[in-house]
C-alpha cells in the first residue's frame, strides 16, 4: 500500500525522525504537514519547518510548514484547520515532538519538568484530540506516536523520573485512546526504535554517541510500514521498529547503521 494523497500532520516534523517519516511519505506523494517550533535557524539544532517543507516538496510530497508549539491549544487547533483548509481533512497524525531532560530529581529544574510533560503527554493527548473529529471521516485513519511500551520497572523510573513519567505519559495516552476508540475504525498505536538514533537532538546529550546507533530512515521505513496497514482492528500496540520491519519482509538491518564498525546500543527502556 502507498500514502499516495494521504495528508499527514506530524509534530516536530523539522528536523530528525520526525522529517524521515514525512519524507517518506513523501516519496509516495503524499500531504505532509510540519507542525513545528522550529521557524528560524539554530545553530544546535539544524532544520526548520522551511528547509522541511522545501525536502518534502523536492521528495515529492505536497508540504505544508506551520509554526506551532503544542503546549498551545490555539494554536494546535488553528494547525489543524489550516491542514483541513489545505487538504481537505486528515488521515494520519504522527506524535513525534517530545522533550528530554536525563537528569536525577535535584538537577531537574521545575521548568525542564514542567515542558517535559507539556510536550510529551499532554501535547500528544492535545494533538490527538484536535485531529480525531477528521480522522473518523477518513477512510483509513491511523495514530502513530514514538513512545515506548509502559513500564513500572523502576530502573526506567530512577535516574530519570521527570523524563519517564512524560515519555510514559504518552504511552499511557496511546493506551487509553486505542481502548476508547478501538470500535471506530481508527489505529491508534505506538512505536520505538530498537537502538539509539542518530538525531542532531542525540548528539547533543552528553557521553551519547550517534556512531552506536541507526539512522533515522529505519524508524521511517518501519512507521510506513505500520501507516499503509488497514487500520480496522489494528489498535494498541506498542511496536519496535526491527520487529514492525521483520514482519514486512526486512530482516538485513545493516544498512541502517551509522557506522557498521561500531556496537548498537539499545535505546531507553526495552530490555
């Protein structure tokens, strides 16, 4: 199956796994729209919702580059209309913008906390809510947001409680909203990647190396994997990429590889 005329709203689509995905999708034509922070430069963080919308359009999508922050609900639903007014409705929403903070209770500024579970969880459950009333018109409607499966192990939970409790919040969403909406006829699930993945945001966590992770393309292949599914009866999972890629046929996972001389190393909270 292709995504050929389906419109995409992926958040934090600028730079990253976020861009890989609509790329893809764009390969097969499809309406991707970048629904980021991101509108200037950064001289940390390479990409904007520009440069995005312009690779998307060389790809062979038809992009469309909003400036939203999701911890803002006016301006997700006005994101949302203008993706409608656009496109004329939407088939897919990728939760992919989160924010990271791995430090221990007393390094965690209560701002860094606060924006982690603004994003994360509550940003998810936001978008989520804005582009449902769409997606039940659409005629194969899915939900994807990168979390991982729910954990209680408390080795998930020390080191890091704020950043586990936000990126958990979004599993939690995902659960909640595939059991809510399992009957009607919408995919709502979750995937993670196997291993690190080399992203500019990686790069910039301390001790972190992208040479001991993939490239963001496997995340890509496995979510087109997962979107071009029928989405009746699909509902709550938690998928891997390297399992989502198995399943389809892909089992040589070198070529993903940063650098192949290099060992992987598993991502957080998969054992």
């Amino acid at each position: 199956m292709s995504l050929s005329g389906k419109t995409l709203f992926i958040t934090g689509a600028s730079r990253g796994i976020g861009l890989a995905i609509a790329l893809r999708a764009a390969r097969d034509g499809a309406n991707v729209v970048v629904a980021a922070k991101s509108e200037v430069p950064n001289p940390k963080l390479p990409g904007t919702i520009h440069s995005a919308a312009k690779a998307i359009d060389e790809a062979g999508g038809h992009a469309l580059a909003l400036k939203c922050d999701i911890r803002e609900e006016e301006q997700v639903r006005a994101a949302v209309a203008a993706t409608v007014d656009a496109f004329g409705g939407i088939d897919i929403l990728v939760n992919n913008a989160s924010a990271i903070w791995l430090r221990g209770a007393l390094d965690t500024p209560m701002k860094r906390f606060d924006l982690m579970q603004q994003v994360n969880a509550r940003g998810s459950f936001l978008c989520a809510q804005a582009c449902l009333p769409h997606l039940l018109e659409a005629s194969n409607p899915h939900i994807l947001t990168l979390c991982p499966p729910p954990s209680l192990d408390p080795k998930w939970w020390a080191p890091h409680t704020g950043y586990t409790l936000a990126k958990m919040g979004m599993s939690f969403v995902t659960l909640g909203l595939a059991a809510e909406f399992r009957d009607r006829g919408i995919a709502i699930n979750a995937l993670w990647p196997r291993t690190l993945i080399a992203t500019d945001a990686l790069n910039m966590i301390p001790g972190v190396s992208s040479a001991n992770g993939r490239r963001p393309e496997i995340m890509a292949d496995a979510a087109h994997a997962v979107l071009t599914r029928p989405a009746a009866g699909f509902s709550g999972h938690f998928l891997i990429d390297d399992e989502v890629l198995a399943e389809a046929g892909v089992t040589d996972l070198s070529g993903y590889a940063v650098d192949p001389a290099q060992p992987l190393y598993p991502d957080l909270f998969l054992d």
